[in-house]
C-alpha cells in the first residue's frame, strides 16, 4: 500500500480505479477554487485522500472486511434467537 495523502487534480477523479497492477481508492473528494495568478479568474480543482494497493492487498483487504461482516452477521442472527426465545416463552 502507498498512501500519497491529499492531492490535488483538475480533473474529477473516480472513487476507486483499476489498473492492470493496482487498485486505486480516492476518498473524501471535495472541489477547491483556486485563484488564477492573475487574480482574476478563478478554475475548479478537486482534492482527495489517494491510496495504492497492489490488487493482491486489496484482494486481502476486501476478504478481510468480509470475514468481519459474516461474523457481526451470525453474532446478529444469535441475539435474535435469544430475543425470540423470550419473547417466544
């Protein structure tokens, strides 16, 4: 993972891009005015968090988020059993 922190683009970026090597997330994307160094014009930039990934860690990562949600899920579905049981009698 290489994290290039906030950048800035005149060009609205995608919030997550694939290449053939890596996958790109840009995150918290905001558009900044700047002035033109005449100051009288203004043009549109946007500035964003940029973070790399080799696909194989975002592959990693994305299995990860997974198996955490399937456990928060089956540890949801038992407390429910439980509700139902008391309520159930």
């Amino acid at each position: 993972m290489v994290d290039y922190g906030k950048v800035r683009s005149t060009v609205k970026p995608e919030p997550k891009v694939i290449d053939d090597f890596s996958v790109w997330i840009n995150s918290d994307i905001h558009e900044v005015q700047i002035d033109d160094p005449d100051g009288e014009n203004q043009h549109t930039e946007y500035e964003y968090n940029m973070v790399q990934y080799s696909k194989d860690e975002y592959i990693n990562m994305i299995d990860d988020e997974k198996s955490k949600l399937q456990e928060e899920l089956t540890d949801t579905q038992l407390a429910l059993c439980d509700v139902y049981e008391m309520i159930g009698g």
